[in-house]
C-alpha cells in the first residue's frame, strides 16, 4: 500500500547546510501500524457476543464478504497512506518540527534544548519489521508528538544527533558526534527479578483475588458466565502485575554515558531511554517489607514530562545507591539513622504510622521517609524544588506539629510530615535558601556547554 | 506601598527547638520579612455576598414556611441567619490571616485560621503570573494575582488585590522573574 513515490526517509543527515531544512517522511512501514484494529474489533466483538457473531457468520455469503473486503481494505490502506504521506518531521538547529494532518494542519516544534528525554522503543511487531519510536520528552508534549516509526538505524542516528544538538555542540559537527560511549551501572539477573517479583506482596493479593473470588461465586451461583466475567478481569489484572511486569523489566540495563543516563529493559518490547544529565527531579528508594531480609529495594525517578518512571527495578541498596550518586551527581543517600523521626506527641495525629515518617536534610537533597512496612524514601536536589509550603491544620497546630510540602517540577510532591512547629517554620525558610542558591551549581540545560 | 525590601529583625528570640533544627542542619535565618495584608474591600465583598445570599435564603425560608407551613416551621429560617451571624466574624479572621511579602528572592504567601498554609515561592521558578478579575470582583476594585511554577501543586494565589497593586505586584514578579530564572 505504500508504493506511491515519495522522498525516502533519509539514514543520512537531516541537516547538511545550516539554512535549508530537509523534511522526511516516517518509514514506509507506518502505514502499517493501526492494521490490526479492525481485525481487533470484529474479535472483540466475537468474544462479546459469541452467539450473535456466530449466527451473523453463517449468514455471511461469499460475495458479501468479497464486497465488503473490497471496501474496507482500500478504504484503511488509503487512509493510512495519506496520514503517512502528510506526516513530515525535519531537524533545525534549535529545533524538532513535526507536520502532521491533512484536513487539520498541525506541527509540534519541539526545542532541543528544553529535552527533558528521548525513549526509543521498538515493540514487538516492529522489532521484526526492523523498525522502532523515537519520542522526545518535553513538558507539554502529547503522546501523539512522536517518530513512529522510524528504521532502526535511522532512530539511533537521529536519537545520537538530537542529543549532540541539545547539548550544544555545533549544529554543522551535530551528526559527526554519534552515540556517546556507554558504560554499563547495572543489569538486573533474571533470576533476582523473579525472586523480587514472587516477594512482592501485591502479585500474591491479584493472585488469590483471581482464585478465591470466581471460586466463591462459583459455589454462590453456579453460573459459567458470572464466573467467567469475574475471573477473567482478575486474571488479566494478576497477569499483568506478574507476568507483565516480568516481560517489561526483564533485562533490565543502566549505563551512563556523557548524553546522560541510559535505561535498556524489556523482553518483547524493547525499550531504550536517554535522560540527559541534570533532568532527574526526584528519586524515590521503595523498600518492600519482603525485600528487606535480602537488602534489595526499587528505585523510581521522576522527570518532567516524562512518563518513564523506573530507575532500577530490583538491586541490592548499595548498587542501587551507587547507580543514585551517579544520577544525582554529589548526593549521597542519608543514611537510616541520619533519618530524624516526628516528636513523640505526633503519635497523636497519625497513630503507629507516624514511626514510619522521617526527614534529613544534607547538603544537596530533601530527604523523606514515609511507611512502616513498606519504606519509601524519597530525595529532592534542592535545586529542583519549585516551591516550599508549610500547611497545619487544628489538630496538628494543637500538638505543635506540622507538615512541609516540597513541590517539584514532574508535579510531585514530597512531604515531611509532622515535624517539630518551630523546626517546620525553619525549614520553611531555609529550604526556600537552599533551594535557591542549590540551582547556582546547576549544569547549564546544554550540558555539554 | 513597600517593595520587597529585607529588615533585620530585632526582637525574635524563641530559642526553643533549635537543637532539633540544628541536628537537622538548618540555617537560622534571622530576618523577618515585611508582610502586607489584604486591602479591606475584599471583606466587604466576602461579607456583602454573604449577606446578600444568606439574607436572602433568610427571608425566603421565613416567608415561604410562615405562609405554606405556619409560623412554628418557619423557626427554621433561623438557621440560614445563625450561618450569617457566624460566617460574617469567621470572614474577618480568614480575611485577617492573609498576607504576603515580598523578600528579596522569594515570595512568601501565609494564610487559613484553622488549616493554615505558608507557601514560598523563589522568584526564580516562577514561569507566569496572572492577574484575574472577575465581574464581581471588578465591581468592587479587586483583583488577584497567581504565580505558577512548574509545578502543578504550587498554590501561590493572592486574592483581592488593589488592581494597581495587583499590576505592580504582577510587574515586580516578572521583572524578578526574569532576572533570577532558572531552568526545571
């Protein structure tokens, strides 16, 4: 369907002289990529309603059938060649230009310099057709400002020249640079990821939800198609925190390199992400209850518009924090006993729990802890804090107590709950300072100027 | 009105708790900032649409009740007024709890009687301000200002603002803005 002529998606520059922008078009494959959905439909609606798919396919004839291919086949090919034909992007100097839309006209101009990350992925079915997505993060982009798909090669030329742009080398030496050298931090075994996975708590909840509940309305009702409603959800939620997490963290690869950091994981889909150097806004350290015996915990990070999330999977907490010094360079993980707990009378407000919460405050990072069995750790460079609240309600004003709120730019929220009154006034101000005079050392957004 | 400056403060001696603050490794900052409250014509606005709609929804239930219902159940009008009667002194204290002051790097906004909050917003991680007005607010001469940050739970909202204190305040807040901005 998509042999029509056209300008080839270039493998070479985009860009040769400064002033002449060069678009190209997706790879040819693109058309492709929604032509499982109305295969998906006629199968979803079989599985709904599998009587009334049955008795409309017996009345189905020969030439209905034919008609209706002749139809529908041309109709989609031409709708996904013309939405492949009018989607262009070009690589200017400051700039990532996608032109999309043929009845509404629409370019996303993306700057380089404010790219918070760049994920190539390659799902299953494009892997096999050697092709892959490259999507830039940027805060305020959709999901629709994306490169899908590009070839392989093309995405891994394009992803090594957007970062050598934004990070300020010479738009004329951009595309020479290439991939920055990657040195590997960690690989997660197999094995440890299926141990982790076994030891969390909440495989083993969807699990049992997904045995005990069909098997209760089974003895309650003894009707096939209530069981098979219920189970059904359960099963595919049970599936997905279990086998789905599996597929998706499996293999799982830190490297740095001078582009910044570079996250490798997925079994079926491959993902590949780059998050240049200072873009991480905050680290959150997990701890599940069943980890702790082995000393392993899961290490989140939040980037502004950016919806990767996972830093490392599962790792011993040294490792782990070693990957955390690289990422947040100059910060240290606070140690447990650096960690302060709330005064007493807090058992007041928040009974047990309040055990659970702690605070640190070093150098460089905000450092709070939340839960009892479950411990989270969450690190806040004081240069990335946007703003600093202090909130106190009556009873907590009544036990002296209060709570600060570190807001941060990925929209996440960091608090130390129920600090000493006078301390929480303090640190108020103070981080305000900190977080002020914290973004002078900043690397500059082009970090290789 | 004043601008941001920084006054030493002189009387400021709770010593208590700063042996907590210093194992935690805060710097004392001993400088007090200048607050400035609301002007009072938001009050005045707070109280009349308080009174216009409660006095109203007063009268009405007194009415509606004494005619439909006779003059017993027409007792429970008296709860739209005892609303009146203590809404009106508990907008004074809300109205009474706001301020801000404009330090020189930050902006710092406090406010609530029984939930307070205090928000510092660095000049520097402000990407827009907003000055607002709304029919209302305009018939009295308010406006208020609102600072957004790159963060979405930035609440950094000034209410019921003099319009030309309002654009001074906008004016200030950009021009800082600008000078001291940062990146995310």
């Amino acid at each position: 369907m998509s042999t029509a002529p056209g300008t080839e998606p270039g493998t070479e520059s985009p860009v040769r002289d400064p002033k002449p922008v060069v678009e190209h078009r997706l790879h040819p494959v693109t058309p492709l990529r929604r032509a499982w959905a109305p295969i998906a439909v006629v199968i979803g609606w079989a599985v709904h309603d599998p009587d009334g798919a049955q008795r409309q396919l017996t009345r189905l004839t020969t030439t209905t059938l034919l008609l209706a291919i002749a139809v529908v086949v041309p109709a989609a090919a031409l709708y996904g060649f013309l939405t492949w034909w009018f989607t262009h992007f070009a690589v200017t100097d400051s700039e990532l230009r996608i032109r999309t839309g043929l009845v509404f006209r629409r370019t996303a101009h993306i700057r380089l310099e404010r790219i918070q990350a760049i994920d190539v992925t390659r799902p299953l079915l494009a892997r096999i057709a050697g092709v892959a997505k490259l999507k830039l993060d940027v805060v305020g982009t959709d999901s629709k400002d994306e490169l899908a798909f590009l070839g392989e090669a093309q995405a891994r030329a394009l992803r090594a020249e957007l970062l050598a742009r934004a990070a300020g080398f010479a738009p004329e030496t951009a595309h020479e640079v290439g991939e920055a050298p990657v040195r590997q931090l960690l690989k997660v075994p197999t094995g440890v990821l299926a141990v982790s996975l076994v030891l969390t708590g909440g495989t083993w909840a969807t699990l049992v939800a997904a045995i005990v509940v069909p098997s209760v309305l089974w003895m309650a009702t003894e009707s096939v198609w209530t069981v098979l409603a219920t189970a059904l959800p359960l099963l595919g939620a049970a599936g997905a925190s279990t086998v789905g997490r599996f597929v998706g963290e499996y293999d799982w690869t830190v490297g740095e390199s001078p582009d910044g950091l570079r996250i490798d994981h997925g079994l079926l889909d491959r993902a590949h992400e780059t998050v240049p150097p200072g873009r991480v806004q905050t680290v959150r350290i997990i701890e599940p209850l069943l980890w702790r015996r082995r000393g392993w915990v899961r290490v989140e990070l939040d980037v502004a518009g950016s919806s990767n999330s996972l830093l490392v999977p599962v790792a011993p907490r040294e490792v782990a924090e070693s990957v955390i010094a690289r990422v947040l360079p100059g910060v240290t993980v606070p140690d447990r006993t650096a960690l302060i707990r709330p005064p007493r009378r807090a058992r007041w407000c928040v009974p047990l729990w309040w055990q659970g919460y702690g605070l640190t405050v070093t150098d460089t990072v905000f450092a709070a802890r939340h839960g009892l069995l479950r411990r989270r750790l969450d690190l806040v460079p004081h240069a990335k804090v946007q703003s600093v609240r202090l909130a106190q309600g009556p009873w907590e004003r009544f036990k002296g107590v209060a709570d600060v709120h570190v807001d941060t730019g990925a929209n996440k929220t960091v608090t130390a709950r129920l600090r000493d009154a006078t301390e929480a006034a303090d640190l108020l101000r103070a981080q305000a300072e900190r977080s002020r005079t914290g973004r002078r050392e900043a690397l500059p957004d082009r970090w290789m100027s | 009105m004043e601008t941001g400056t920084l006054e030493d403060d002189a009387g400021r001696a709770d010593d208590d708790g700063t042996e907590r603050t210093d194992e935690v490794g805060i710097d004392r900052t001993n400088v007090e900032p200048v607050w400035i409250g609301l002007p009072p014509g938001l009050l005045r606005m707070r109280r009349l649409l308080l009174v216009v709609w409660l006095g109203g929804i007063t009268i009405g239930t007194a009415v509606l009740l004494g005619w439909l219902a006779g003059p017993v159940w027409a007792a429970f009008a008296l709860l739209p007024l005892g609303l009146l009667l203590w809404g009106w002194p508990m907008l004074g204290r809300n109205w009474r709890s706001w301020r801000y002051a404009e330090r020189a790097d930050d902006l710092l906004i406090s406010r609530g009687v029984l939930w307070r909050e205090e928000t510092v917003v660095p000049y520097g991680r402000m990407q827009l301000v907003e000055v607002t007005s709304g029919p209302v607010e305009r018939h009295f001469g308010l406006a208020s200002v609102q600072l957004r940050t790159a963060a979405a739970a930035t609440d950094a909202r000034i209410p019921g603002l003099d319009p030309a204190e309002a654009e001074r305040l906008r004016d200030r807040l950009t021009e800082l803005g600008e000078a001291r901005s940062a990146g995310l």
